[in-house]
C-alpha cells in the first residue's frame, strides 16, 4: 500500500511539473480577440516540439529525484495562465491574464517556493543583512544602487515639471546670492538643463518689485553644493543619497519595532520599491528629501519609545530635521508641527535638557523662516508667495483624499499596495504600544487632510502621489509589525501587495521606454492597460476622473474587504502553514481581481474587452517564425499567418474637427508595430478630398493621398512602417469626411526584426523620396528637413520604400552661428565633418545594398539657441545643425 501511495504521490508531482511546463509554453504565446466577443480569439503559439519538450523534461526530472507534491504546489497557480485560451465562450476577466501581467504570475509562483520553505532568509545572504548595526547601511547602499539604475533609465525624461523651477533658485543662489530669479532666466541660465523657454513661477513680486519664486528654497539650497558642482545630475545625486539615508532610517526602525531582520527589510522594500517613493527619490522635488526628515524624527520618537531616551546627537539631528521640513514646502509646516507635538509630549517635563536640543534649532528655523516671508513679501503669511490664487479649499479634501490614496494613476495605495500592509501593521502595534501608534495617526492624519485640499491634490507633473511621499516613513515601518506579529495569512497578505508593488514599479521604470513613469494628471493608469491589453481594466479601476467613482470606491472595498476576512477566517480555522497561507490569499486575490472587474464593467454596461489594444498588441509580438502554431477560435481551428492577418481588423473612430488642423483624426491608437499595413477606406464614390498619416505629436505627413479619381472599388492605401511607432493617426480634410462612411487598419505583413526592437519612433516625417523615423527627442523636425539636438546624439531611421534599396545616403548638414562638429554614422561607415559658422556641407555615407531601411546617427558638438544670437526669432531650441536628406 505505501508503494502505491509513493507511485502516486510521484505521479501528482510529475502531473504539476508538466502542467507548469506547458505553462511556460502558453505564456510564451499571444492572443488576440478581434472583436468585442471573446470567440473572436486568434492565437499564435510556439511549436509543438517545443510544447513537448516543456512537458517531458520537468516531468522526468520530478519523477526520478522524487520531489514531494506539497513543494510544488505554487506550480497549480500557473493554471490562470490557459483562462484566456480556453475555447467558446468566455468571461472577459479571464483575459485579464494575458499579456504582461503573466509575469506577475510567475513571479507569485517563485515567491510561493519561499513561502513553502516557510519564508526562511537564504543561506547564502551574508550576515551583515541581519545585522542591526551594519544591515541599514546596506539597506541605504542598495536603495542608492537601485535609484541611480532608475534615474538611468528615465535620464531622457528628466527634468520636468516644477524640477527646473527648483534648480533655478539654486542658480540664482549660485550666481546671484540671492533668490530673485527674472535675470537668471533672462539670462537664460537653465539651458544646461531646460531645452525649452522657462517663464518663471511667481504671482506675487516682493516689496522691492523683484520676482521670487513660489517654490521653497530649501530644496534648491540643499542641492546647491553638488548642482555647482555637477550640474543637474549632480542635484539628483544629493536627493539619491537623501533617499538612500532615508531606507536605512526605515530599516532600523523597523527593526527597533520588531527585533526581525527579515521584517525590518520588508518595510525596507514597502518605501524603496513602491512607486510613489522611488520615481521621487531622483528629482528634484522636496519630497524626497521631505521623507528623509520624517524618518528622522519618526525614528527619534521610536527610540524614546522602546529604550526611553535618545543621545544628544539624535536630538540635535531630530530638531534640525523639524526645522528643515518647512523650507522644503510649505505644507510640511503640518508635518513639522505634528512631529514636534509628538516629541515635546515625550520629553517636556521629563528630559528637559533633550527637549532644549530638540528645539532649539527648532524654534529658531521657525522665526526665520516666519521673517523669510515678512522680509520679502511684508506678511508672515506662509501663503504670501500665491498672492491671491490659493488653491486650498476644505471641500477638495473629501475628492482629494480619495484621489491621493486610490485613483488608479496617482492613488498611493494603488500605486503601491504594500502600504495597505502599514495600515494593517498598525493595529498590531496599537495592540503592543497603542501611545505609538496614536502618534502615528497624529503625524499622518493632519496631513492627508492637508495635501488633500489642494485643488490640484495630484500635484502635477510628476509620479503618483507625490504629495504624500514626505510621510511615507510612517506608512512603511508598521509593515514589519503585520509581519512579525502577524500568522501565515498576515504575512501572506503583506508580501503579496510588496511583490505587486514591485512589480508596478519596474513596470513604470522599464516598460514602453520608460512613458508610463510620469505624468501630468490623474486619468486611466496606462500600465494597466499595458498589462493586460485584451481588456479595459483602467475602466474597472477607481478612476477620480470617472462619474462611477464612489460606486466604484464601494465595488473595490466591498471585494477587497470579504476577501482579505474570508482569508484571515480560513486560514484562523484550518491552521494553515506558510506555503499553503500563500496559496490561499493569491488564489483569493485572482478571484477578488476578476470579480471586482466584472462587477465595474456590468455596473458601466462594458463587456470589458479592448479589440483595438489586443489587436495592436498582438502586432506588436508576433513573430511567425517563433510563433508558427497559430489557432483561431472557429472553423477552422488551426490557421495560417495569412488567415491570422485577415482576421486583424484595426477600427477608425471619427473625431470632431479641431480648428487648428482643420482635419478630423479619424483614428488614434497606442503603438503600432512595425509591418506592412492597408489603410482601407469605404463610402460613396467617387471619394474626395485628402487624407494623410502623421505619427506621434508632429503636425509633418508621414503620408499623404488625394482621394479624387480613385473610384476602383473600396480603397486600400498602402503604409509601411519599418520600426514600431508611438501613436499613428490618420486625419482627413473636409471633403474626405464628408465621403468616407467607413475605415479600418489591416495587416499586410509583419516585420519581426523590428517587431522586437526596444526603441519606437516617437515622430515620422517624410522628406522627399526619404522617410524618417525619430527614434528620440533629440530631433526637431521641419518640413524640409530636421535640426539635432546640440551637444547631443539623435538617432534616425530611413526608409526609402518597400521595394526600393540603396548603396548610398546623401547628407547635407549645415550649421548654425557657431563653430561645432558633426559624427555621422550608418551601418557601421563613419564620418566627422567640422563645420564653421553657418556652413553647409554635402557629406555621403556608403552602406551595403540590404534593406530599404538604414539608421542613421547624428552626433553634434556644439550647441545655440537661435535667441540668443536673434532675440526677435523667439526661438529657445538648443540645436545642433540642420539636416537634409536625399
């Protein structure tokens, strides 16, 4: 009998090894439904012989090493991976795991082979990573490490927003020693850093006619030093190593609550791996270094807390904290005062001596920074700056708080659902040190308020939640509380919204070239519909901006709530172990996440399905040569690339004419892959009029068709696209509306060389016979040709049609008022040109015959701004020289 139950229990492992194997040969696959009906599937899939040997060798391999069946039971979540491919009929939430979002579920999957071994640190970690004394210095060292990895990957989008503002004043405290800023920017003194006209942020001027800054000075007065010295990477450096300080600070925390290494990282990776933190740790805003401050004073009060009393060091460190935070901004006047509430309640009467150390500094920052706005502005009105555009109104705090905490873009707990986790770890320390945690909410709650009033909460241009980023310390470290205090289910329940978490950030920072990072305001999160492109799922997320909000407030509560109960009941009752605790509260979590979709999309009258994203997606990935085995979800079963292409049908949506085209776009879509395309146009012939195709924000023709004459039946206008493009639209003139019924994309051919490349072009023009493809922004192109970026390296793709080739690529390069030299470069042949004031020169670059298509590489010395040598031209471009090609 137990050989039998040996032979079966092997059998059961080997079953769940090929199961996840056959997983792994699904996720590689792509779907696409073509309509809105989830039959209308078409799938493309690696080869068989590869399914085969996917099943084969981990089935062999479990068997004769024997692996138990309770090891490899995090393998049974690979089963929401085959939702999305299951023949007829199927509810839209099972296509949510398609696309990205499948590596969320292996990652679920690895994480439950940890929590199997019952979340036991690995061997092999060093022992400094337990050690309370060394472990915040490494905690602080791989935050600076993992930062300046982002603040690489997102160099080409930075700075924006209010960031050159920020460094402004510090060039004027440069230059100038003083904050008034019109002459630094009428010296134009940012073009180091700001490649476009930068008016300067005031409302009201000071008592002496001068302009100063809404902006605080401290951030700019914080990063002077390095910003002098290095410019702005150097600024970013000051803010990375205030972030870096401020993940140590957690991690000690922490550990002072718990007295566990492995809790103390967790709340580690709750700050330094959420959204709202990180993408703010490398800019120049004052949040960051705000946070800083927080953990400072945060880990003061723990200190007091546990051991009931501080050295003079970290109170002269903790006053000095409380006396920053309100140079930074002037809303972390409510953190200060809240902190130092906290800290006097502790010490006043008690420990008077280190009370005096603390608020010294204190009170005297808090009298100049008081005489800052009476000196300037003659108030000491910290609102004096704005003069009488206030954007704060206590009736913007209910919408604002919601906003803050939830929206699906800019919401901290939707960004980051580890801090879910801290508000959970507060009822655990609330049970242990309820003082504690009362000054916690003390610290936090005044301040949500606060930021919440303002009109514009988001905050502008920046990453989720930024004006709650200054007290994110606070929600950070009681999520070390949930998971030392807390059972199998608690902790099950605080890794997985870190893991989600994280995985949300490195979708942000690595995904789509790094777009999806910032943004302006509120709006559909576009990494949800990244990851998951078969279905609207920003439309079933909490979305401010939506009339469903409240319902949809209610929707996601409701779920959320019965599921996290149903899991902390069951998991109370069975007594369940880490690796099954796991099990339960991510399988609950799929669940929860398809029953909350379809509840938002019925309660819209959505089916919930995204044709358009799932068909442009698809494009996007396919690649017939490693995805031979293609179905489609109707007779018959097994298709060829050609039926697949006749199935993709892009739909056109006409728009309303705008007055300053003078056309009307009859279709806008997300990225299109490279391939050949059919524009196909219907309606009463003879058709009239003009149409053209633009690609990303240029107003220049990729294409251009003049309907009159074509009267052979419906037209199909063909357009190649070598390399995928970021937004493609076609936009048609009056006459063309008016007799154009219908339009729809078709696929003609796909390009998988391309297909699979990291860069999009971000703009497209064509010059003559030429075609080119901006695969930066570090171009400007004009209707005759294109100036580069000065001091900068552009990169252009050329394209000369889709049957002719060609041996050579005619240059002509020209510069402006100022000396500077050029390095051309095209498939490997290279040329240096020194060109002298306003010289043109004819340069050719020989390539092998090949493809129609060819990148070139623009490299440019020197850099002008045409104002600065014409102040009527109004033009503030950094350039290089001006390009034409041939």
């Amino acid at each position: 009998m137990q050989s039998m139950s040996g032979v079966f229990s092997r059998s059961i492992s080997a079953i769940l090894a090929a199961f996840a194997g056959a997983s792994v040969w699904i996720s590689l696959g792509i779907l696409a439904v073509t309509q809105s009906d989830s039959r209308t599937r078409i799938v493309a899939l690696p080869p068989l012989w590869f399914l085969g040997l996917l099943v084969a060798v981990p089935a062999v391999i479990v068997w004769r090493r024997r692996v138990g069946v309770r090891r490899l039971r995090p393998l049974a979540m690979t089963a929401l991976l085959w939702l999305p491919y299951l023949p007829g009929q199927i509810p839209s939430a099972f296509l949510l795991w398609q696309g990205p979002i499948e590596g969320l579920v292996w990652l679920t999957v690895a994480a439950g082979f940890v929590a199997e071994a019952a979340w036991s640190v690995p061997s092999f970690l060093p022992r400094l990573t337990q050690d309370p004394v060394l472990a915040p210095w490494v905690a602080g060292g791989v935050s600076a490490l993992l930062l300046i990895v982002g603040s690489a990957a997102l160099a080409d989008r930075l700075p924006n927003g209010d960031e050159p503002h920020y460094l402004m004043i510090a060039q004027s405290l440069l230059h100038d020693r003083d904050l008034q800023i019109q002459n630094n920017h009428d010296l134009i003194q940012y073009q180091s850093f700001w490649p476009n006209k930068l008016e300067p942020h005031y409302v009201a001027r000071g008592l002496n006619g001068q302009i100063y800054s809404v902006h605080s000075p401290g951030v700019a007065a914080m990063v002077l030093p390095a910003f002098g010295l290095f410019g702005y990477v150097g600024a970013q450096a000051t803010v990375i190593a205030a972030a870096a300080v401020t993940a140590g600070l957690v991690w000690s925390t922490a550990w002072l609550l718990t007295a566990s290494a492995m809790a103390a990282w967790l709340a580690w990776a709750a700050l330094s791996l959420s959204t709202p933190f990180f993408l703010h740790a490398f800019t120049v805003f004052p949040d960051a270094p705000g946070a800083l401050c927080v953990a400072v004073a945060l880990a003061f009060i723990v200190q007091l807390e546990y051991r009931g009393t501080a050295s003079a060091a970290s109170a002269w460190v903790t006053g000095a904290a409380l006396a920053v935070l309100p140079w930074l901004h002037t809303r972390f006047a409510v953190l200060a005062v809240a902190l130092g509430l906290v800290v006097a309640l502790r010490l006043i009467g008690r420990q008077a001596i280190l009370a005096a150390h603390v608020f010294v500094v204190a009170c005297v920052s808090a009298l100049a920074w008081f005489g800052y706005f009476w000196t300037i502005w003659g108030t000491i009105n910290p609102a004096a700056p704005y003069g009488d555009l206030t954007d704060l109104d206590w009736r913007h705090t209910g919408p604002g708080a919601l906003g803050l905490l939830l929206d699906q873009r800019y919401g901290l707990l939707a960004t980051a659902p580890g801090f879910l986790c801290g508000i959970a770890g507060l009822a655990h320390l609330a049970r242990r040190r309820p003082r504690l945690a009362t000054e916690f909410l003390v610290v936090a709650i005044p301040y949500v308020v606060a930021a919440s009033s303002y009109g514009m909460w988001w905050g502008g241009f920046g990453g989720p939640a930024r004006f709650l980023v200054a007290m994110v310390p606070i929600a950070a470290v009681p999520v070390a509380c949930l998971w030392a205090f807390g059972g199998p289910v608690a902790r099950a329940l605080t890794a997985l919204p870190l893991l989600t978490g994280a995985a949300i950030l490195a979708a942000r920072v690595f995904a789509e070239a790094g777009s999806m990072a910032y943004a302006e305001t509120f709006g559909p999160d576009p990494v949800a519909a990244w990851a998951a492109p078969s279905v609207n799922l920003p439309e079933a997320l909490l979305s401010l901006g939506a009339n469903s909000v409240w319902r949809d407030t209610f929707i996601w509560c409701a779920i959320g709530g019965a599921t996290i109960g149903g899991a902390i009941w069951i998991g109370h009752r069975l007594r369940l172990t880490a690796g099954a605790a796991w099990q339960l509260v991510t399988t609950s979590a799929a669940l929860a996440l398809m029953l909350g979709a379809t509840a938002s999309w019925r309660g819209r009258d959505d089916r919930g399905i995204s044709p358009l994203e799932s068909q442009l997606a698809f494009i996007s990935g396919w690649n017939p040569g490693t995805l031979p085995t293609d179905l489609q979800w109707r007779r018959p079963y097994r298709a060829s690339p050609s039926q697949l292409m006749r199935r993709i049908d892009v739909p056109m949506a006409a728009h309303a004419m705008t007055e300053r085209t003078r056309a009307s776009d009859l279709t806008a879509g997300p990225h299109f892959g490279a391939a050949d395309y059919a524009i196909a146009l219907e309606g009463a012939l003879p058709l009239h009029g003009e149409v053209m195709v633009r690609v990303g924000d240029t107003t220049l023709p990729l294409e251009r068709w003049r309907l009159d004459d074509m009267t052979a039946g419906p037209l199909a206008l063909p357009l190649r696209l070598p390399v995928p493009v970021a937004g493609l639209r076609l936009y048609a003139d009056d006459a063309a509306m008016a007799s154009i019924k219908k339009g729809s994309l078709h696929l003609m051919a796909v390009r998988p060389s391309a297909t699979w490349a990291s860069t999009w072009a971000h703009r497209a023009a064509r010059f003559g016979s030429v075609r080119a493809f901006f695969l930066d922004d570090m171009a400007y192109p004009e209707p005759s040709g294109f100036w580069t970026r000065g001091a900068a390296e552009t990169t252009v793709m050329l394209d000369h049609g889709a049957t002719e080739r060609f041996t050579e690529v005619t240059v002509t390069v020209q510069s402006g008022p100022i000396t500077t030299t050029v390095d051309l470069s095209i498939e490997g042949n290279q040329r240096r040109v020194t060109l002298g004031p306003s010289e043109r020169r004819e340069v050719v670059l020989q390539v092998a015959d090949g493809d129609a298509a060819r990148r070139l590489s623009v490299q440019t010395g020197a850099m002008f701004r045409p104002v600065q040598h014409d102040a009527r031209s109004g033009d503030f471009r950094p350039l290089g020289v001006w390009i034409e090609l041939r």
